[in-house]
C-alpha cells in the first residue's frame, strides 16, 4: 500500500535560520506499507503555499499506532501532523 499526497494544514512557521523563515500551510506526506510491517517510517515536507520545500523530515508510527489504522488512510496524515505539530485542515 502506497500513501502520497498533499494536505492543506493550518499554517505553521518554519524557522530555517534567526533571519530566515517560511510561513507553511502545505504539507506532504508519502508512506509505502507492506502487510506485516510492526513499524513504518513516513517521510514529509513542509511547504510554502507556492510549493516551495521549507523543512523535511520524516516520523515513525509504531506498532500500536499501525494496530489502529484500518480503512481510512486519513489516519495515517492526521498522525503524521499529530507527530510533527500541525493541524490538517
């Protein structure tokens, strides 16, 4: 199973530097899940509502947390915000 996609969230100041930083109100998120994985990291980005990639990183879902999802792959973006402090909206 394959997740990719980009999600409006609530915007959020990344700050690259003391003089330089980005308002985002984008993020992505691209996860890949083979059945019987018991953990899966999910790579992201945070981005400029032009686009442009202002942070990346990635956040790791455990086996609880994979235990949980079922159907709705929305679980899996809503966690990934959750873990990295952003509101999807």
């Amino acid at each position: 199973m394959a997740l990719h996609g980009y999600y409006d969230i609530t915007p959020f100041t990344v700050n690259v530097t003391p003089l330089k930083s980005y308002d985002c109100t984008q993020i992505t998120v691209s996860a890949t899940y083979s059945i019987g994985q018991s953990q899966m990291w999910v790579p992201f980005i945070l981005a400029t509502a032009d686009g442009i990639p202002a942070y990346s990183d990635q956040v790791l879902i455990d086996e609880s947390e994979l235990a949980q999802w079922g159907t709705d792959d929305m679980y899996i973006v809503d966690l990934v915000c959750s873990k990295v402090g952003v509101t999807r909206v």
